[in-house]
C-alpha cells in the first residue's frame, strides 16, 4: 500500500490549491475554534490542505502513509508538523486535536481498516471535536471495477482497495459522531461522494 501512495505522488501533479469541501469546512473551523487550535490533517497527501489550515492560524499536525508524499508536504509548509503514520494506528493522545480533516482518504481502505481509522478519529479528537470526512457511495460509476475481495471492497490497478457505503453502513460507522451536516455530491460523470462534518459524540 505504501509503495503503491509513493508511486502515486510520484506520478501525479502536485496540485497546490485546497480542496474546496475542504475549504468550506475550514471556514466552519474558524467560526467555532480559537485561533491556533491544534488540527489534524489526516492522510495529508503532498499537504495542500494542512498548508491552508496553517495559513487559517491553526497550529497544524499532519500524517500520511507514504513517506514521499511526507517529505514533498514538510518541504512546502515547514510551519506544520508532518509525520509517517497510518490512520489505523495514530500515534497521537487520546483527546488531542480541536478538529481533523480526512479527505479522499477513508474510501482507500477495507471496511475493517476504514473502521478502526474512524475509531482513532474517534479517539483523538477532543469532546465535541470536529471532523471532516467523505465516503464513496455504492453507485459511483468506478463501483465493480478491479476484484472484489470482501463485500463492496474492489483492488484497483494499483492494488489499492477501495471501500464503496450503503447508507446503512454508514449511519452503522458513524454511530459515535454527531452530523452537523452532509451532502451527498454528483462529481463530473462518475464519483458519488458522502460528505460529513462531525461532532465527537459518545460512544454508544
Ligand atoms: C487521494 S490521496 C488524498 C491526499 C490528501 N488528503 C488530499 O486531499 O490532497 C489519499 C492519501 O491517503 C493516504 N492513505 C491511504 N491510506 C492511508 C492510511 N491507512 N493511513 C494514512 N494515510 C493513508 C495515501 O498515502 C494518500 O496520500
């Protein structure tokens, strides 16, 4: 999975320029949090999203699995902390961060991996912390593409598993967040995306 991200970054574009849901949510960030909260950019890629949560005032971590994509994002933006970390295993406190983003992240995972991510979201967020985080729906055109290998869950070229929702999983998921708001978005002529922003609830 690792070499897979690594090829990737290597491969692609640097896109320098937010990503606008991202972008909106921060927005939100700033009418609810003090300047220089402490936020979590979670699978932070080449770190276009940490760099306009810093720029915002926010004192910034940010971690990724790949390592180059970690070097390319501590090189663009020396005033966030980046590190090489896997969501399903975070190497922060319990009750750390005032609000996480994780965005095109989540759905890069087996439902089991995407579970144990959202619970260390969970657990690093703050009472009442934030978070931003989007899913693929079931009837995004890429669905049933690559080889299925548990229910919903596809390899794709790369070998990298992508996890598409039903709505029920995802109310199952999300059972210790509170929804502050969502939106379910139709990108060009085939991604289907959930959007979520999110309250830390208790769990249930
Ligand atoms: C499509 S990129 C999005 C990057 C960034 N969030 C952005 O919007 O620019 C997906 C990123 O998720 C990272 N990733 C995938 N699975 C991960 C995991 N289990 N832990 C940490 N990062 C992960 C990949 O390395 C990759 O950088």
């Amino acid at each position: 999975m690792q070499q897979a991200w690594n090829r990737t970054h290597a491969e692609q574009p640097l896109v320098q320029q937010p990503q606008a849901e991202v972008v909106h949510f921060a927005e939100y960030l700033c009418t609810c949090l003090p300047h220089g909260a402490l936020v979590l950019d979670a699978g932070c890629g080449r770190g276009r999203n940490a760099r306009h949560l810093c720029k915002l005032g926010f004192a910034v971590c940010a971690c990724d699995l790949s390592p180059s994509a970690i070097a390319i994002a501590q090189q663009q933006t020396a005033s966030a902390h980046f590190q090489v970390a896997d969501l399903t295993h975070l190497p922060y406190p319990d009750n750390y961060f005032a609000a996480s983003v994780c965005s095109r992240v989540l759905p890069y995972h087996t439902k089991s991996d995407l579970v144990r991510s959202l619970g260390e979201l969970w657990r690093v967020l703050q009472p009442d912390g934030k978070l931003y985080l989007d899913l693929l729906d079931c009837t995004d055109a890429e669905y049933g593409k690559g080889t299925e290998i548990e229910s919903h869950t596809f390899l794709d070229e790369g070998q990298v598993p992508i996890h598409f929702c039903t709505r029920a999983e995802i109310e199952d998921m999300l059972k210790g967040f509170r929804i502050e708001y969502e939106a379910r978005l139709v990108q060009g002529s085939n991604r289907v995306v959930w959007e979520f922003w999110l309250s830390k609830g208790t769990l249930p």
